[in-house]
C-alpha cells in the first residue's frame, strides 16, 4: 500500500489553486466532493513563488492550502517546486542555465531549464526540499512527496564537462583502461589527460541529433546525464528522508521516455509514478506495455498513474477529445496493468500558457455540468465502492519481455546496419502478439530474476552486459525457454564487438552463430519458410528491417530463408541446451508469424490465455490474497460479447454473478473476481 492514509486507489490529480481566488477554490472543494477526489498534488511549479529571493521563503499561501485541504479530506502529494527555478535565480547565477546540444547557452524561460550539474541548482534544490520537510512533516495531509516533475534533458556546458570527467575517472579509474573501452585509437582519438575529453555533442563527436562519431563516448555520456539527474533527485529525497522517513518519495517518470534509465533511478523511488499521454491512434497495446514497464521496475510493486488527462491534452499536432467512456476505459487499464491510483493533469484548467486548452476535471466554464465531470464523477464513485479490494495486487505473468535503456541508447547510436531498427518498436511486436492472445507479460530488466517465469524473450540484444549471458544460460539451462532475435549478442557495455562470431556471448545458448547481416530497403521483404507445418506455424511468412544470416551449429533448424542469396538458410532455430530450449529469429517477422509463434511458444510450454476474447476486447490479470482479478476492457466502440467460462465469476463494479457468453459493453469495463487457477 502507497499510504495507508488512502486506504483504496487514489483519486485525484494535479492542482493549483494559487492561480486563483478563494472563491474560486471554495467551490472546487464542492466539486472535489462531488467528483470523488481523494487526493491533489500541489506545489509542483512554485519555487518562484516560495522562495522571491536568496534568503526569503514563503510558505503562508501554501499552508492555507495544506489546511484546506486537510479540512476537507483531501490528502496532499506534495510537490518540492524544483522543476522550475526561480527568474531570479537565473540572473544572479548563471551556472544554472543549460547548454543545448548545438552549444547553445539558455537564457530564463521553459520548463527543464537547470543545468543538473550547477552547484547553484543543487544547493537550493536541496534547501527547499529541506525546508518544506521541516515545515509540513507532521502536516495531517501529507500522504506522499513528489520531487520536482518529469526529469529530462540533457546539459552540454562547462559544469558538465568537468563532472564528466570525474565520472568517468570513478568509472574508468585509468586513462589506459578509458582508451581501451572507447576504442580510442580509432581516428586517432586516444587521450592522455582527462582535460582533453569534451562532451560529446554537435560542436564534437555528434550529429543530426543522434549520431555519432564514436559510440563509447556517446553512451557514456547518456549515462552520465541519467545519472547526474538522478543525483538531483537524491539530493532532495535524502534531505526529505532525514526529516520524513515514513512518508514515500517518488517523482513522475514517463513511459519509455529514452534519456533516462528508470531501471537504475527505480531502486531510489518507494514507488514508481508515470505519466501517461497516449494519442487517440495510439495502439492501445503499447499502452498496455507502458504500463507493463512501470510495474516492472520495482520487480511487479504496483505504481502511480500520477497524470493522465480527463479528456484532451494540449501539446500534439492533433488533441483529439477522449470519446465518451474512453476516460474511464484508459483509467482502469491502468489499473489492470499495476496502477494502484488514478490521477489526472489537471484538477482545475488554468486560464493562461501553454496548458490552458489541456483538459481538466474542471472545464473553463466553472461548474460540474459537463460531460468530462459528469463521468469522473461516476469513475469517483467506482472507486470508492471499490474500497482496497485491488490495492497492491501484483501480476502473476509467466512470459517476461526483457527491456534495457542503455541497449536501446547503443543501437540508436550505432553507425548500422539500417536506419529503420527501432528497439521499442521490435519490442512491442512482440508484445502486442502476446497481448492480443491475453497472455499476461511482465517487462523486465536485464538484472530481473529470470527464474520466476518460464518463458523470457529478448528482442534485438544487441549489448550484452557482464554477467547476463551466463544467466541467461542458467535459467535455459534449469528448464526456461529463451527467445532472442537478429542482430543481438552484437557488444559489450562498451559497445565493442565480441570476437568469434555473432551472436557473441549467445552463441553457446543459440547453437548457431551469424555470417553476415543483411539490410533490407523500406518496402523490400523476404520470406520464412516453414521446414514443416507444426502447430500453428504453418507455410511462409513475410520479414524485412534485418536479415541475420546464420549457421546452425547444435540448434535444429525450424524455418529457412526464402529468397536472395541466403535462400534455404536458417531464419528460425531451436536449441536445446540443458533442460530448456533457446529460439533464435533471424530477422522482424510480420505480425501473422508472431501471432503463431506465440501461440505454438505459449501452447508448448503451458502458459494459457487468461480468456478467449474477440479483438479489441483486453484481458489483464492482478492477483491478491488468493483471487484473480480479471479486468475486461472493451476497446471497441459496440457491444461485443466473450465466454466467461463455465465457473461462476463476480463482476466487482455490479456485484453481479457471470459464466458462459457474456456481453461486454461498447469501451465497457468488468472486474471479474475468480480463485487462483493452480
């Protein structure tokens, strides 16, 4: 449980009743209530506000606010400011403007303006948190505290560059062992003062915004930039934590945003909150995924959905309005998938800037005669009625999708083999081929114990980091099966290839090792072609982005080439290796190959659907003290009907009993409660 202070799953979202009067705020705690809101987070964007200037702060505005809102019951998540700093700030203390990557200095303006790195940005972060700790830790409100907001960007100025440095001395230790990982004698780049080292960046080692000279430098200073966020956020979580240790600290993460690695900053947050702002063609499958991956950061902990919007959001090409029922479906999507809270940006619409058209519990016209309100209400009353009966269920998937940001930052480095390989895209084919057979999936980490689940799959690996292969080995070795694809095994974590053949540190559990890649253009495919039918894979089916082409050395071979010059090679293999099996898939199938060999993958090893249901209409499972909650989620717009099944099951949001051919709603949702299958 987040907080037992809020003992069901938290309703509420983001607020700022500074922009307005006390009228004003008088009546939108009468439609707090109204609504349901059990919850609002304040404070986010102040620090102008708090501190006017070096030595003042001012907090009587936010204790009335505090009170208020105690008075009310509503629970605070309480902001730290930090995600702005202060005019002034910026015009007496120029270290704390960032660099762009063009080698740009920033003036005042924007949002993630603060150069991580800037002793001026850290030194008074970490004093307000500070001092808002000391201020409103006994506060009766208090039920969370949320530091800065959405961390992101990188900085390219001087400040960086010498912790750069430093870093990479505490990483590397030597300029020997520096110039060995980097590769440095390629180009002549090898180093003999840690001075010499830039940052990497477009007046250096980049271009075009993602490409690289040299790909070593380049991750390493991905790394660095996550990091050196990262210890903002520490620096005002530690100070917090002496002063509340019993109240928990996040900071609101965002999906598969690619500049930071949430793994690592997971293990620093007593829970995990994520935005979530899926466009209206958004497939609702990657959605599903995005939230698989908050719950998978803290190994299945259920996590914050600490923003959504009720209905429009204000920053893409089209802000298309959530259709009737769409807020409530997406909502307990959430839910489904590992959210123990439902959260909006924003409570009240401000009247001016650049978030004045994105959407609100409460519309510009003031008052609850909407239909945006009229169904956040209802979603209120939903979850009250809910009580804690899902709080804290956790998944209980057999099949694991392995995800890594810093694999993902070397790929999208890499100088080859083709532009169109998009490490998020292979994974989510994958994904999405499990989520339409409602097979219940977990998106791990690299350092994930691979041993609670019997099926792990890794597209694209293409950097294998120290240790992972081995365990890889144990868990096939102990009876998993393993699953991987073209172009992985490819280098280490410092991006070097592994000498003896592709795919490197796999090859032992593949049975099979990588001549050549071959590139395909946009539009051009070859064929998988069966050796012989077999449960659902059947035929030939279409590939394209990479072709690997491979001998099989211990691994039997399932499916060949079926054209150029590779025709009759292998493209589909399977080792066996211990007690367990590896496949190894030598380019990006087509969508009707994953769903085969998912099902033949799933069929073999036992791992059933959690139902059979038409498509569009999504199953996810969470389980608590015994019971499984099947949340039906209906994306289609008309009634579709599905078979529940012959035991009798409980839709928690009817109270009604259900079995055999149910039908669901168009954008419907049921929570069917059933014992544990064994």
């Amino acid at each position: 449980m987040i907080n037992p202070k809020i003992p069901k799953i938290w309703y509420g979202g983001d607020y700022n009743p500074e922009q307005w009067d006390k009228a004003t705020m008088d009546e939108d705690m009468r439609m707090f209530k109204l609504a349901g809101v059990d919850v609002a987070t304040i404070n986010v964007f102040s620090w102008a506000r708090n501190q006017p200037d070096e030595e003042s702060y001012h907090f009587e505005w936010l204790d009335d606010i505090m009170d208020r809102l105690a008075a009310e019951g509503v629970k605070v998540c309480l902001g730290t400011s930090t995600a702005a700093h202060p005019a002034w700030m910026a015009k007496k203390y120029p270290d704390i403007l960032r660099v762009d990557y063009e080698g740009r200095k920033r003036k005042f303006g924007g949002r993630h303006n603060s150069c991580p790195n800037s002793p001026t940005y850290r030194k008074y972060a970490a004093r307000m948190a500070r001092n808002l700790a000391e201020r409103y830790k006994d506060h009766p409100a208090l039920a969370i505290w949320h530091v800065a907001n959405e961390y992101g960007g990188y900085c390219y100025c001087d400040n960086c560059e010498r912790q750069f440095r430093v870093w990479l001395k505490e990483r590397y230790g030597t300029l020997e062992k520096l110039n060995a990982a980097w590769n440095s004698g390629f180009w002549g780049h090898t180093f003999y003062d840690w001075d010499e080292i830039v940052v990497p960046n477009a007046l250096s080692e980049e271009f075009e915004g993602n490409r690289t000279f040299f790909q070593g430098i380049s991750i390493d200073y991905r790394r660095f930039q996550s990091d050196s966020l990262l210890e903002c956020y520490l620096l005002e979580r530690d100070e917090i934590k002496r002063i509340t240790p019993d109240i928990p600290v996040t900071t609101n993460l965002m999906g598969f945003y690619p500049e930071l690695d949430y793994f690592k900053w997971a293990k620093h947050m007593d829970v995990v909150s994520w935005d979530n702002y899926p466009a209206i063609d958004t497939p609702v499958s990657f959605t599903a995924m995005s939230h698989n991956l908050m719950r998978g950061l803290k190994s299945g902990q259920p996590f914050m959905l600490m923003e959504q919007t009720p209905s429009v959001q204000n920053w893409s090409p089209y802000n298309s309005a959530k259709r009737p029922g769409v807020m409530r479906l997406w909502s307990y999507q959430a839910v489904a998938h590992g959210a123990d809270t439902v959260m909006f940006f924003q409570l009240r619409r401000s009247i001016g800037a650049c978030e004045k058209f994105h959407g609100a519990l409460i519309e510009h016209v003031g008052h609850e005669h909407t239909r945006v309100f009229r169904e956040c209400a209802e979603l209120g009353q939903e979850l009250q009625k809910l009580g804690d009966k899902i709080l804290d269920a956790r998944s209980n998937a057999k099949v694991a999708i392995m995800y890594d940001w810093e694999n993902r930052w070397a790929l999208e480095l890499s100088s080859g083999p083709t532009k169109e390989l998009k490490y998020v895209d292979e994974i989510h084919k994958y994904y999405a081929a499990l989520y339409d057979q409602n097979i219940q999936t977990d998106i791990i980490s690299v350092e994930e114990d691979f041993g609670k689940y019997d099926v792990v799959i890794a597209p694209v690996l293409y950097m294998v980091k120290p240790g992972v292969a081995k365990r890889i080995e144990q868990f096939v070795s102990d009876g998993g099966t393993f699953v991987t694809t073209f172009f992985s095994g490819i280098v280490n974590e410092h991006d070097l290839v592994t000498l003896g053949g592709y795919p490197g540190e796999l090859r032992n559990v593949t049975g099979i090792w990588a001549e050549e890649i071959d590139a395909l253009l946009p539009g051009q495919h070859n064929q998988i072609v069966m050796k012989q039918n077999s449960g659902a894979l059947a035929g030939s089916y279409s590939c394209g982005i990479l072709c690997d082409v491979i001998h099989a050395e211990t691994a039997e071979v399932l499916a060949e080439y079926g054209a150029d010059f590779y025709e009759g090679t292998p493209v589909l293999t399977k080792n066996r290796f211990g007690k367990g099996q590896a496949y190894y898939v030598g380019s990006s199938p087509d969508a009707a190959f994953l769903r085969d060999f998912i099902t033949d993958l799933c069929d073999e090893q036992g791992v059933k659907p959690l139902l059979n249901t038409p498509e569009g209409v999504e199953v996810a499972e969470r389980v608590k003290e015994g019971k499984s909650l099947l949340f039906v989620m209906n994306h289609n717009a008309e009634e579709m009907t599905f078979d529940a099944g012959s035991e009798s099951l409980t839709d928690l949001l009817t109270d009604r009993a259900l079995s055999g051919l149910v039908s669901i709603a168009g954008r419907g949702v049921m929570i069917l409660e059933r014992p544990v299958s064994n």
